[in-house]
C-alpha cells in the first residue's frame, strides 16, 4: 500500500467517525442535562474517599456524552468525605455547622474530578455557592449559562450556599436555574427506585416510572421530596440509574430505557 492508498484509507476513516458522531447527535433525547453524581457513589468498594478507578470511567464517559455535543452540569455530593445530618450527631454540632463542613467536602470532590476531567480532554469550570476564589468562580446564573454555551462542562459546588439543603436539591434547583431537559441521578448500587430497599425486602418491586406525587406519597428514600418538588413544579423528569451500569448515560441520552423514569415521558 502506497502512500497515496494510506492517506485515502485516512480521509475515509475519518469521514466515517464525523459521520457516526453527526448520527449520534441528531439521535439524542437529550441535549442539555443535569448530572447529579453522589459522593458515595465516588467510593466504589472504598469505605471512604474515591476510587480513582471510578473517577477515571466517569470523566471517560462524560467525555464521550460531550462530544456528542451535549450541554453537561455536575452536582457532586460530599458524603464520601462528611454528611452533615449524620455528622452533627456524631461530633455534637449544629446541624448548620455541619452542614457547612458538608458544602467543603463536595469542593474537594468537584476539584478532583475537574482535574480528572482535563486530564481527559474535557473543559470544565467549577462555580461554588460559597466564595473561594483561589480554586474556584463563584456561582452566578448566567456565567454558568455561559459557560456551557462554549461547550465547557460545569460543575457545581459547596450545594446551594446555605445549610438544611441536601445535594439533591441543589441538583434540581441548578437543573431548574439553567434550563436543563432531564435530571441524571447516578446512584451506587441502586438499578433504580423501588418500592422499599431490596436489600431487605426481597419482594420490592422496581419501579419502570413513577408520577412526581407517587414518589412524595410514597415516601419512597432514594432523593428527598424537596428535589422532587421542585423537579415537578419546573416540568424537569428526573432518571435515577446505576452509577456502575456501563454507558448508561449515553443509553438514556438517546433514549434507550435504564432506571426509573420520574415524571416525564
């Protein structure tokens, strides 16, 4: 094979990629979305902390979900380092002060996985609700909006600046605040809600979809009812699924059906 026969193998090559990347986008469901990635999540088998192995597969599949083209916000929780709730019990705090130490917690892990993700190609900003100019921008509306304009990822941290407010919420109110189509909440281990925890029912069912007001009458415990409400009243679906179930958000991003579907269609 000549020169000439290896450049046109190339230029073939590469028109077939530009070709499927086009297919790709024009196929999505979605094309401006929320992930919500919880801190235990980050742990994989770990007691603690974060595997880097799962920040790793995450920033690949993030990677993979841009260049399709889609518009991608982050909430990362922090319960992988302090839940606040838990925590205030435990040292005797305020619930407020500990909640604060929570807000920390969920900056270190956005750090880490920005660095991550521009080891992996991706552009990210990191907008906190609670001023820390030497590693972060301060969260503004419209300088997210902005950002993810130009095609940066952005990831969103400290919650929502004050405390009695979990990360969920803040993961719908940020869904809420930049126009976001669909609401991803990564779970670990959970394929998706059910009707109680099968860990200890061996007869709970998992629910395909579930209305907004079934959830809150239910009581069901796998995001707390203020995130649902807010979803419901801004017509946000939420998809809870399987953190560790390979290309699930790509699957969901073209409509393929993992989780449970919350509201929507």
């Amino acid at each position: 094979m000549n020169a000439s026969d290896t450049l046109d193998r190339e230029i073939t090559v590469n028109n077939m990629a530009k070709t499927q990347l086009e297919q790709g986008k024009k196929e999505l469901k979605y094309k401006k979305v929320l992930l919500k990635i919880s801190g235990e999540a980050l742990m994989g088998t770990k007691d603690y902390g974060i595997d880097p192995a799962i920040v790793k597969r995450v920033a690949k599949e993030i990677k993979l979900v841009t260049d399709l083209g889609v518009s991608m916000g982050i909430v990362v929780g922090g319960g992988n380092i302090f839940r606040g709730m838990q925590e205030s019990v435990n040292f005797g705090m305020d619930q407020a002060d500990a909640d604060y130490v929570g807000m920390i917690a969920t900056v270190m892990n956005c750090l880490i996985l920005q660095g991550v993700l521009k080891k992996a190609g991706v552009t990210t900003r990191v907008l906190t609700a609670i001023g820390m100019d030497r590693v972060a921008e301060p969260y503004i509306r419209l300088r997210a909006i902005r950002h993810m304009e130009k095609g940066r990822v952005v990831i969103f941290g400290a919650g929502t600046g004050n405390p009695f407010f979990s990360t969920d919420t803040t993961a719908a109110l940020r869904a809420a605040e930049i126009g976001a189509e669909v609401l991803l909440m990564a779970k670990n281990r959970v394929d998706g809600i059910y009707s109680s925890d099968p860990r200890t029912d061996k007869n709970a069912t998992l629910y395909d979809n579930i209305n907004y007001d079934d959830y809150i009458r239910n009581d069901l415990k796998v995001m707390d009812t203020a995130a649902v409400s807010l979803c419901k009243n801004n017509n946000i679906p939420i998809i809870v699924f399987n953190f560790e179930a390979q290309s699930s958000i790509e699957k969901i991003l073209h409509g393929e059906k993992v989780g449970t579907l919350v509201g929507g269609k």
